[in-house]
C-alpha cells in the first residue's frame, strides 16, 4: 500500500468519524427539548369526562357548553407542548440530509430575526434624529444605504440556505426593507412605526404560506421513515429493528452528550450563578449529577454515560499496560456493567422521585459501587499482564515501570475509596459491600504486583532459584484468607432485612464459599503435585552430565535436581512441581502419571541404557562378569531401594 492509498483511507476515516460528530451534533437539540418537555409537561384528565355516554359528544349543546368553559390559554399551551414533541421527534428521526435542511431553515428565521431587530433599531434612530429629511448629499444617504445594503446581504443568504428558485419568493425575504424605503419617502416619524409593524406583519404571513407549502414534502419525508421502519421490523423483528435504529440513529451518543451538556451546564451554574467555590467541588458534582438525573431518560443517559466512561478507562488501561487485546470479555462487558448496576440500583431506590439532596447522596452511593466494580475489572486486566512481563524477558523497561505504576494507582484508589466511603457515608450494607470490594481489589492488586516482583527476580537471576514457587503458593494462599475474612466480614456485620437477606446469600456464595473452594482446590492440587512428584526417582548429576540434555518446561540445561516420568522423560524438579499443581500428566506425551508403573518403566529404561555394555539376555541369566564401574553407574542413577519399596532417595 503507498502514501495516496493511505492518505485515502486516512481521508475516508476522517470523513466518516466527522460525519458522524456532525450527526450526534445536529440531533442532540432534539433530546434536550424532550427531556425539558418532560420535566415541564403537566396533563390534567376530568375523571368525569369519561363518565358521560358517547352520544353526548355529538350533541350540539353539550359541544358549545364545552368550548364556552374552555379554557383557550390551556389548550394552546398544551398544543405547543406537544408540537415541542413533534420538534424533538422530527430532530431524532428525520435523515441526515433532511436534518441539514431544517437546520438551514431555523438559520433564515434567526436570520428574519436578525432583520426585524436591524429594522427596529432604524426606526429607534429616525425617531430620535432629525425629523426633516433631504437626500440632497451623500453623507445623509450613508445610514439608509447600510441599512438597505444589511437587509439585502440577510435577503441574499437566506434565499441560499432556502434554495429558492422563485423570482417572486426572493423578493419576499426583503419585507423589512418597507420602513426604510418609507421613512426615504418622507414618511413622517410617527407613522415610521406603523410601516415597521407592516412589515413584520408580512413576513409572519410569508413565514406561515412558507411552512404551508414545504408540509407536504416534510410529511412524504415522515411516511417513507415509518415505511423503511415497518420494512426493518418485519425483516429483523421488533427487537432486532429496534437494535438497528438505535445503531444508525446513534441514540447511545446522542444521550450521553445530552447528559454531558446538563451535566457541564449545572456545573456553570453553580460556579459562576451561585457563587461556589472550587473547595466545594465534591458536593458541586454530586449536585450537579442528581440536577441533570430528572427522568427516566436523563437515567438512561447517565447508565450509559457512566458504561462509556468506564468502557474508556479499561481501554486505555489496557493500552498502557501493553496488552494483546487478549482481555476482550473485560474490555466489552466492564462498561456495561456499570452501567447496568447503575440503572438496577436507581430504579430499585426510586430516586427520580427524591428531593435533590437525596438524590445527590444515592447517586453518590450508587457511582461509589461502580467505582469498585471499575477498580476490579482494571484488576483482572492487570494480575495476567503483570505475569506475563515476568515471564518475558524480550519486554522493555518502560512497559514493567507502565504497569507497576497502573497496579500501584488501582492500590491507592481503592485504599482511597474504602477511605471516602467510611467517611462520608453511614455504614449499612451497601457500604460494607462497597468497602469489602475495594479492599479486596487491593489486597488482590498487591499481591498480583508480589508475585510479579517475585518472578521478575527469578527470571534475571543467573541461577534458578527453587523456593520461589513455594513463596508465590504461600502469597496466593495468604491472599485468598485475607479474601475470606473481609468477605466474611461483610456476611457477618450486616444488617439481616428481609429486604438484604437475597444481597447477602449472593455475596456469601460469589465472595465466600468460591473464594474459599479456590483456595482448597489449589491447596489439594499443591499436595497431590508433591505426592505425584514423591514417586518419581532423582537422576543423579554424572547421568545429567552424560545426556546434557535441556528440561522442556524452562528449556534449561539440567544440571542437578532432575527427575525421570515413567515414560522416561527428565524434566526440573521444581519444574515439575509447578506443572503437576495444574495437570497429573507428562509435559510431553501427556500420558498420566498416576496410572504408570513407576518400577517398570526404570526397569525398562535401565535396560535400554546398559544394553550397550551387556545384553539383556545376560542380564536376564544373572551375568556376573560385568564390570564394577557399570555396576557402579547402575547403583548411582537407579537406587535400587525403589524395587524394595523403600523410600526414594532424594
């Protein structure tokens, strides 16, 4: 691929990542208008509107007697109340390009605005300047001529943003030209005002003839979305229709910088309306965010603010660390937990029907549990990441000190939160749950970074070091009791409700009995590992000497501390252990090693290495001619104690 194939592709992205921005832009008017719709509407319904028959509604009577107690103000209001829904539907709905167009549209309103407000403002000035007017000199046709020469640059661009062909429907746009045209007539002063309320008496009347022209084509552009959208519902279903409208119409974007925006807003006005400080930062914020979580749909907004928040910070964690993408099930499910979390917990408090102060203290909690659930996943991106460089020797200093410091980080937030949660909050269930998790997020982090320091040591040392594994056993089942008391502590310092009976049983199952069945299976599959590796028999170092042969766990020379499977393979003791804790078969041919005859197989194998000094069939008729230096050689690498039963030396 060369440059200009590249720089296209850089190109086509660029196009596609700006469209897109442009899109989630343009529609977001149309979600805050219908959150403030919905935190404004009211609908009243008379209960004894539904008591009378229908056929009273086709009386004449009963209809006049209903218009005459109408109230008008109402039902206008209410009409504009839900005209504000259409606005906000048609903002979320329409296609791009008819978007763009009814952006260009509200541009030439403003635009008329901006006419009326330079009209006004010339009649504000002929009326406090010299009533008698002479365009005898060109220094008084200065004020008219910039006048006139503003309302046709207006004229000029509204007609471009309109594409309007019409010869007649350009000269339109330039109504607010009549003051100024009047007053150069010699209109007197008094009257200027009545020449301006022509005008913008003619421009609403251009602006409604307008609309009543473009309906038609804004409701056919309607008809063909609910077409293509019953097309999509009858081919994908109703939820696989749905998952594609909330795809290409981006509504996931759409809401989160909708609840960026109140969010940003609430923040302003508190700082720079009310006068706060920045020492008062934490409280501003929980304000903020319980003042911007008003409805179901600002909550919804908010879950999936906070998935995307966390989504990112797990992303760039792994970036950091230096990762292979090899956390996929972390990366994709981490976000979506929080945000789940946070729905089911507010939803559950109702706290979109508390005060502000309450809420602000729920949300509080409720972002304090996904903060740790946050804190965890970064774990589970780090403990394999941070083995992994330990066992790597080809990784550069920068990536160990990245991930060092990002263990580091995931310690101290989580002290710190355990820390702001005590403080701040009064201590029930949830704030035991809370500070439970994070605890254990960091006792797991440290001991994930000790094991790595561990391994770390032992990788650049010259010479293999044989206690490492036990210390890096010992350190796991050290972690795992710290994991079981502070869970234990949470099962038996909380409160017993009938309302938190269902949470604990949850948490003694998932932080309790698991942990604890983790740390009894790796404690029976570090005895079964040493049981297994008890039967097989020590090579001795001149055998060692003599094969020169590599163990195929660590691909190191054997030079002592070796051991032979009964399918005559050699591998490190040490080595060993560690591959006997997981499985209880051979490295190499995968055959077990419990159901092998370990006598047998030396015996086999003892054979085939003395065959070159004397034959089997010697051996088998009790040869006594051999040599005291091949006897010699067979007692050092066979302790014959092992056909005895006796214990194996060691």
């Amino acid at each position: 691929m060369d440059v200009g194939e590249a720089m296209g592709i850089l190109s086509v992205r660029a196009r596609t990542t700006f469209l897109h921005c442009m899109e989630v832009a343009l529609r977001l008017p149309g979600l805050l208008l219908f959150e403030l719709w919905w935190r404004n509407r009211e609908i009243h319904f008379n209960p004894d509107l539904f008591k009378q028959s229908f056929s009273s509604y086709l009386e004449v009577d009963q209809i006049i007697e209903f218009i005459q107690t109408r109230n008008f103000d109402q039902t206008g209001a209410q009409i504009l109340s839900y005209t504000v829904v259409l606005i906000s539907l048609m903002f979320l709905l329409l296609p791009l390009y008819k978007l763009v167009q009814v952006y260009f549209h509200i541009s030439s309103l403003l635009l008329f605005s901006v006419a009326h407000y330079l009209s006004a403002r010339y009649v504000q000035l002929e009326q406090n300047g010299d009533p008698d007017l002479k365009l005898d000199d060109f220094a008084k046709l200065e004020r008219h001529g910039f006048h006139i020469l503003a309302q046709l640059v207006l004229c000029v661009v509204q007609s471009c943003l309109l594409n309007l062909e019409n010869d007649i429907a350009r000269v339109t746009l330039a109504v607010f030209l009549i003051p100024i045209i009047a007053r150069m007539c010699a209109v007197p002063i008094d009257r200027l005002i009545i020449a301006h309320n022509v005008a913008c008496s003619l421009a609403i009347l251009v602006i409604c003839i307008y609309v009543l022209n473009k309906t038609p084509a804004l409701l056919l552009s309607i008809r063909q979305s609910v077409r293509y959208l019953k097309v999509i519902i009858i081919l994908r279903g109703f939820g696989g229709g749905a998952a594609i409208l909330w795809y290409r119409l981006r509504f996931a974007e759409i809401l989160i910088l909708a609840w960026l925006t109140m969010f940003f807003a609430r923040v302003y006005v508190h700082l720079a309306g009310k006068g706060r400080d920045f020492d008062e930062i934490g409280a501003i914020f929980l304000a903020s965010v319980a003042e911007s979580t008003n409805t179901p749909l600002s909550l919804l907004a908010l879950a999936l603010t906070v998935s995307c928040f966390c989504k990112q910070i797990l992303t760039i964690a792994e970036c950091i660390v230096g990762g292979q993408r090899g956390h996929r099930h972390v990366l994709a499910n981490g976000g979506y937990t929080g945000a789940l979390t946070l729905a089911l917990l507010c939803a559950q408090t109702g706290v979109l029907g508390m005060r502000t102060e309450q809420k602000a203290f729920l949300l509080g909690l409720v972002l304090f549990i996904v903060l740790s659930a946050l804190l965890q996943s970064l774990c589970e991106i780090l403990e394999p990441q941070l083995l992994a460089l330990a066992a790597n020797r080809l990784t550069s200093r920068g990536q160990h000190t990245r991930s060092v410091f990002l263990a580091i980080i995931v310690i101290v937030t989580s002290l710190c939160t355990s820390a702001a949660v005590i403080q701040f909050l009064p201590v029930d269930l949830w704030c035991l749950i809370i500070v439970s998790n994070c605890l254990l997020t960091a006792v797991h982090t440290l001991s994930a970074l000790i094991i790595y320091v561990i391994y770390v040591l032992e990788t650049d040392s010259m010479d293999v070091w044989g206690r490492a594994d036990y210390v890096v056993f010992m350190c796991k089942t050290i972690t795992c009791g710290v994991e079981v008391l502070l869970a234990l502590n949470v099962v038996c310092y909380g409160h017993w409700t009938l309302t938190s009976v269902v949470v604990l049983v949850f948490y003694l199952y998932f932080s309790v009995w698991r942990r604890l069945k983790a740390g009894i299976v790796g404690v029976q599959s570090r005895r079964a590992a040493y049981s297994s590796l008890s039967q097989l028999p020590l090579v001795s170092k001149a055998m060692l000497q003599q094969r020169r042969d590599a163990c195929a766990i660590c691909l190191c020379d054997m030079v002592e501390d070796a051991r032979i499977t009964p399918c005559k393979h050699f591998f490190h003791s040490f080595c060993l252990r560690k591959w006997l804790s997981i499985k209880q078969v051979c490295p190499l041919c995968y055959s077990d090693l419990c159901k092998c005859k370990v006598p047998g197989a030396l015996e086999e194998l003892f054979l085939e290495e003395s065959g070159s000094v004397d034959t089997p069939e010697d051996i088998g008729n009790g040869n006594a001619e051999s040599s005291d230096a091949e006897n010699s050689f067979e007692d050092e690498y066979f302790p014959w104690d092992m056909y005895n039963g006796s214990e194996i030396y060691y």
